[in-house]
C-alpha cells in the first residue's frame, strides 16, 4: 500500500442523517474537488462480501443495525487515508460519527501535517427524510426498512453523530445545508458556500452544470 503524502488539496467532511442525499452529493463534490470520496459504508460492505477477517466482525455489528465499533472503523479509515490517493486531499462519508471518531481524526490529520478545510452538514426535514427511505426502501424490496426501524436509526444518529455538529461548530468548520429539493440545488448551494470560505475558487459557474 502507497502511503499518503501530505500535499496541499481539499479535505472535507460531509454529515447528515440518512436519507439527506449524502452519498449522492459526495460522489459530486469528490469529481469537483478532484479527490476521493471515502465512505466507511462503502468500505465495510466491501470487506462483508469478500468476507474479510474485518468484514466477518464487522457484519454481526451491521445484521444488529448497529454502528460498528470505533476501533474497527478507526482502523479502516486510517489505513484508507494513507493511500496515495488520499494524499492531495479527501471527501469523508460516514466518518466520524463520534466524538472519539474525531479525536482519531485529529491524530491522524496531526501526525500528517494537515487539517480539515470544513465540515458540511446536510439538514432535512425528518419526517421528510423518513418519507425518502421508506419511498427507497419500498423501490428496492426492502422489507424490513420499516418505519420503526428508520426511526431508530435516525434516533442513533441524533445519539451519536449530531454532538459532532457541536464540536464543529466550535471550531467554525461547520457549514450547514439544506438538504432538500432538486439534487442540483443542493449541488450549488454547497459549492455557493464552497466558494464563499475560499475552500473553492469562485469561477461563477454552476457546479451541477
């Protein structure tokens, strides 16, 4: 595995519960910014069909619906940012998720050289995001996607994510979204503020363009 270098480029990280487009809007900035999208769930699942020692302990946690354990997921991540990919910068998804997650962070950002540019947080409506999974689980035959189940999953995500927007915040990296409406507006109201904290050049066009 190639180690990262710690060049200058952008390193970011986008919050939000599930449902808030999330993904979608990752894979569209990662493209804009020129550097990798990394999604720990994308990562775990990965190792859970090769079945990887990782992914075997790693699938009992996800079949429960729980949140994998910080120090798996910690390993994960860190391994994945010291490939050379991510040495010009990074997109992270799904990571941190608590508040010893970012304390992880902090060390392997520390111990690189290098820092966060900001941290965008995609806010929605609830019953809003629960109507988008119920509608996504009913498109994909997921039974078991219940409305309770969503429920508890967004309640996990108030217990246990949304402290991070607090950390954040305090730091001034935090830059709030609305999540809703035509992905493309979303696109450009994140690329606006993008723009606005210099993290972007301003070159007046629309990135969803």
């Amino acid at each position: 595995m190639s180690r990262a270098t710690s060049e200058s480029g952008t390193r970011l990280l986008l919050i939000g519960p599930p449902g808030a487009g999330k993904g979608t809007q990752a894979a569209r900035l990662a493209e804009l910014l020129g550097v990798p999208a990394v999604s720990t769930g994308d990562i775990f699942r990965w190792n859970v069909k090769n079945e990887t020692e990782l992914g075997l302990q790693a699938k009992a946690f996800m079949d429960a619906g729980q949140y994998v354990p910080d120090s798996l997921t910690n390993a994960i991540v860190h391994d994945r940012l010291q490939e050379a990919d991510a040495g010009a910068g990074f997109l992270l998804d799904g990571y941190p998720r608590t508040t010893e997650q970012v304390s992880e962070l902090d060390r392997l950002l520390h111990s690189d050289g290098t820092h966060l540019d900001g941290v965008v947080q995609l806010v929605a409506d609830r019953d809003e995001v629960v109507s988008r999974l119920l509608k996504r689980a009913d498109e994909q035959g997921r039974s078991d996607d219940t409305e309770e189940v969503i429920r508890h999953r967004l309640a996990l995500y108030d217990e246990q994510t949304a402290p991070l927007i607090e950390v954040y915040g305090r730091r001034g990296l935090l830059i709030e979204i609305d999540g809703l409406g035509p992905v493309d507006d979303v696109t450009d109201r994140i690329v606006a503020q993008l723009v606005e904290r210099g993290i972007l050049p301003g070159d007046g066009e629309s990135a969803a363009s």
